[in-house]
C-alpha cells in the first residue's frame, strides 16, 4: 500500500513545491550510467527467465503460441519490445529522481554559490502560473549547461540575459537547490 501512496503523494509535492534543482557528478552518474546499465541487464535476465521457462515447461510454451497468434498481438511485440528497457529506465528515474530533488528542497544542506551565464530565458508551459520562466544557464568553466523552472519577474531576468549571475543555495549529495539569484 505505501508504494501506492507514494506514486500519488511524490508528484503532487513535485508539482506544489517544483524545487530549482542542479544536478552534480553523483546524480549524473547514477542517473545517466548506472541506471542504463541496470536496466539492460534486467532486461536481458527477464529475457533469459523467459527463454528457460519456454524451454522447460510445455504448458507455458502452449500458452506463449496462443497468446501470439494474432497478427495484431505479434506487431505489437515486436514493435513494443525494444522500447521495455526504456519503460524500465523510465520507471527507475521517476521513481528515484523525485525523492532525491524533494529531499534535497527539505533538508538544510551546506550553503553554496556559483557562477553561471543565464543563456536562455524562455516562458513556462501553460499548466504553471504567469509568472514562470524557465531559466538556461552555461557554466563558464565546464561549459555544461542547467536549466530550472524559477517564478520571478520576466522582465526583470530578460534584461540580465547572456550576463554572469551568482547563483545561491544548499548543497545536497545529489546536486544543488537554488534559492537565490543575484544579477
């Protein structure tokens, strides 16, 4: 039941709270390397389980030939199959990934700053409130690029565009909330 729970409760607070999040190199490895890796081996262990149970038990085999044959049913798989590792890897993100963000925006952290140049400054979707912007910012140093949903005043943030602007706020083990921009 508490999985339940959580599958409802963590996007609601995600969308309540939508915490300004940096990631850092923890976050990017785990995210961006463990993760694929993870899911590909899962994926071919589910296969391999698949293959022996085939192999082994006629029953099941009968089943396997019954079930796929529909035509409609064998497109489906063999267009929806490839895409399984990316529902795996999909399920693990959100899975992971707000708990961590949600965790960090509640937690009091080391106090951080950096500077950045805010790039891009570009209107939130229609879902979120007027005042919305997503900003785009370069390290100057390692030249990647963060972006973040920030609720401030457009006009003010267009001007200070292609500038270098400090960036305030705690650090996490996973990446940065930000709580402050100054221009």
């Amino acid at each position: 039941m508490l999985p339940i729970l959580l599958c409802i409760i963590i996007p609601i607070l995600m969308d309540f709270t939508d915490p300004p999040f940096i990631t850092n190199e923890i976050y990017d490895v785990i995210f961006f390397i463990a993760f694929p890796i993870i899911c590909g081996a899962s994926f071919i262990y589910l296969n391999i389980l698949v293959f022996n149970k085939y192999r082994r038990c006629s029953k099941y085999r009968e089943h396997l030939k019954y079930s796929f044959s529909d035509t409609k049913t064998k497109l489906s798989l063999i267009f929806a199959y490839p895409l399984i590792p990316l529902l795996i890897y999909a399920s693990l993100y959100f899975l992971f990934s707000a708990p961590i963000k949600l965790w960090a925006y509640y937690t009091q952290g080391d106090y951080w700053y950096k500077e950045y140049i805010l790039t891009d400054v570009q209107k939130c979707g229609s879902d979120y409130e007027d005042n919305c912007t997503r900003l785009y910012f370069k390290d100057p140093k390692t030249n990647e690029t963060h972006d973040f949903r920030w609720y401030d005043d457009k006009s003010t943030i267009m001007n200070n565009k292609n500038d270098y602007v400090y960036i305030f706020g705690e650090a996490s083990l996973f990446g940065y909330i930000v709580r402050d921009l100054e221009r």
